[in-house]
C-alpha cells in the first residue's frame, strides 16, 4: 500500500491546481505533519461542499487527485440529469459502502447543497476524503456510480486531460504581441514586462515611414514645392527590427510556457511566418487574421478549435506510434505487464478503456473481477494513475477506440 500524503500538503495542492480559488475546496481541520488513515477519519466533517461547480477540472487538478493516497477515498459520478432523489441515492450507496469498510460517512455530503439549479442539470464528479471534498461539472455524460478505495477512482473523468488541457495563445501584430493563457471556457492576458512593452525600434520606424521622405523641387529662386517619396529602404530596415523583436519574445516564452503545453500563434500570416523561425514549437494550426481589433470570444472559440485539431493530431500519431512499434517488447497490452511498467515509471503512452473496469489487486494483475470488492481497486485506473504522475501520456477511450481492442495498450520507454 503506498504510503499516506499529509493531507494538508493534498489539500494546497488541489487548492493550487485549480487556481488558488477558495471556492475548489474545503479543509475541516487538517494542519501540517504526516496523517494516518485513522487521524484524517477523526477529523470533523466539512461544513459543505466546495468546488469549481462553474468550471471543468484542470489537468493539475486530476494530477493532484491521483497523487492522493492512504486512507478512504469516496469518488461518486452524477450523470446528467441526475435529480435531488438520485444525487441522495447514490450518496447514500457511498455511506452504505463506507460503513460496510468500517469508515465513519458523516463526510459525505450533497455537492449541490447550495448550488443553484438552472434547467437540466450536468454531469459531475465528487471526489471525497475525511476533512475536505472537492466537485466539478463534467462536459460529457459519466455513468451514475460509487468508487470507495484508498485512493480516487479518476477514470471516468480522464478524458478531461485532452479537453481540459492548458495552452497558450501569442496574438502578433506590429503594434507587440499579447500572450493568453486559455483552456475550455476562457483566455485570461498573461502580463509580463517582456512582452507588453511594444517594439519602440518598429514603432520607430513606423513613425519614420509615415513621415515618409521629403525635399524640395522647384527652379531656384521661386518657391519650392515638397514632394513626398513612398519607396526606399525604410521597409527593409522596419522588416529587420521586427524580427529582432520577435526573436527577443521567443527568447522569454520559455519561462511563460510550460513544455508540452499548446502554443497557438494568432495575427496575419508574415508575422507568423517570421515568428516560427524563432520559435518552431507553435502547433501547426493558427490563427489567422488581423488581431488588433478581434473580439476575445472570437479570439478564444477560434483557438480552442485550432487545439482541439492538435490533439486528435497527437492522438492519430501515438496510435500510429503504437502500430509501428507492435511485435517488439515496446508495445504492449497484456494488462500485468502495463502495470508494472507504469509502476516503474517505464511508460511513455498507455490507453485505458474509460468504458470498461479491472477489479483487482496489483500482486496479482493478471485475475480481474467485474464488480468491486473489499480489497480490490479498478487496475486500469491504477494503471493510468502511475502513468499520469510519471510524466507519460493517458488516452482514456472506448475500449473499442484502445489499439488492439482491449482494455489497455502502452508504449513503454525502455
């Protein structure tokens, strides 16, 4: 059994991953130092249920609930539609089951106590533990069910990590560039001085080609006339400053962007061209078009468009990936070899069948059940879990939609 997470450190980190919003989560008494399963059962309930019952969980979000071991876990799935007699029902399967283990219950509590219902209602996730609970609306349909193990069961709402992935929008113009940080609902302005201060040597030579150049004609003696010049090299010399500012903003994006986060670019197509020299990790898909004056919702639906392409791109390559590597050691899909490989880190990609579950013990992976049991866990949601947190890739499908039909496959690293 993995070793308990103090449950205070769990609770920042969730705290953290959803972006520091005090509505994500409630903590009832949980301070620093190592808590065992029995401390955490003595602490009081929460007083209500918090979470982002407005936005959809981040991938830090499911991150840190997979990290969460070492004591009673209740992970209760609300389909869409779900009612106040069908909310309650499964509430009370969750503390049925709990006591069943010997767990005290008075911690589950309705995550829509004091939320108000507008038409039907969504799709959900309630993801309980002694101390604090945390829920969030889930935009696809999960099946109505109860997981209570030692740590969450994340799998149903896995397919979050390709729709609730971060990325990053750079808008070019000849006026600066302007970087975003978006997800599924929103983009919100990234400041930094680096990148809001506008090119003073291209304004510059803006200023000098509006001017343009002048001189006066006329026969001596007499008044002369001024005579304005468009051509020269004034073009040649504002083209090359430009692209030494927009090397200097490649230069700061590294500490901006996170590594594997999607980079959408946004602005005319020389701009972008010019800007892919530097930074050749943009993703294919743009945004094109005159920035300056774009509504942000316009901005953003055409930038979640451009990801959403990305990922089914990313996606077709790891299958594809997986097919040239089938018949070596390298790909594989018996499901107690993907494990041990995911527990050792070795994994580089593994699809787990979010329509299908593994009830069993990790001594034993190869002898799996249909329904859970005391002692037992999902293996494929463990499977993912390790997968997760040891930096590789979770394709959480239709088991159809797994390489060879099954409930897993994996590339391994090694």
């Amino acid at each position: 059994m993995a070793a308990a997470i103090p449950v205070a450190a769990v609770v920042a980190e969730i705290r953290a991953a959803a972006g520091a919003d005090p509505r994500t989560t409630h903590q009832a008494g949980a301070t620093s130092g190592n808590r065992s399963c029995a401390d955490r059962l003595r602490e009081p309930p929460p007083e209500r249920t918090l979470g982002l019952m407005g936005n959809t969980a981040s991938v830090d979000l499911i991150r840190a609930l997979a990290r969460d071991t070492g004591g009673p876990h209740a992970s209760v799935f609300f389909p869409e539609g779900a009612d106040e007699p069908r909310v309650e029902g499964l509430l009370r399967e969750a503390r049925a089951t709990f006591r069943d283990y010997g767990w005290p219950d008075w911690f589950l509590t309705d995550p829509f106590a004091d939320e108000p219902v507008m038409g039907r209602r969504r799709a959900s996730a309630l993801f309980s533990a002694p101390g604090w609970q945390t829920a969030f609306p889930v935009p696809f349909d999960v099946r109505g069910q109860v997981v209570i193990g030692e740590a969450f069961h994340v799998k149903p709402v896995l397919p979050l990590l390709a729709l609730g992935r971060r990325f990053h929008v750079l808008a070019l113009s000849g006026e600066g560039v302007k970087l975003f940080e978006g997800s599924r609902e929103r983009l919100r302005p990234v400041e930094d001085q680096r990148l809001t201060a506008a090119p003073s040597q291209v304004l510059a030579y803006d200023r000098l080609a509006k001017q343009r150049q002048f001189h006066v004609a006329g026969h001596a003696g007499s008044h002369g006339r001024v005579v304005a010049h468009g051509q020269g090299i004034g073009g040649e010399i504002r083209k090359e400053h430009l692209h030494q500012y927009l090397v200097h903003v490649a230069r700061a994006l590294p500490a901006l962007v996170p590594a594997g986060e999607p980079l959408v670019l946004a602005g005319v197509g020389y701009l972008q061209s010019m800007f892919r020299h530097s930074w050749p990790r943009a993703i294919p898909e743009a945004v094109v078009g005159n920035v300056e004056h774009m509504p942000m919702d316009e901005l953003h639906s055409r930038a979640v468009e451009c990801v959403r392409h990305e990922e089914t791109r990313r996606e077709q390559a790891a299958v594809d990936g997986f097919r040239a590597l089938r018949g070596t050691d390298l790909a594989v899909t018996r499901l107690g070899t993907v494990l041990q490989a995911a527990q050792q880190g070795r994994v580089e990609t593994v699809w787990v069948a979010v329509d299908q579950e593994c009830w069993g013990s990790s001594s034993d992976p190869n002898t799996c059940e249909p329904q859970q049991r005391n002692g037992t866990e999902d293996l494929l949601n463990l499977t993912a879990c390790r997968t997760l947190l040891s930096g590789g890739s979770v394709h959480a499908v239709p088991c159809a939609e797994v390489p060879e039909g099954g409930p897993v496959a994996a590339v391994l690293r090694y």
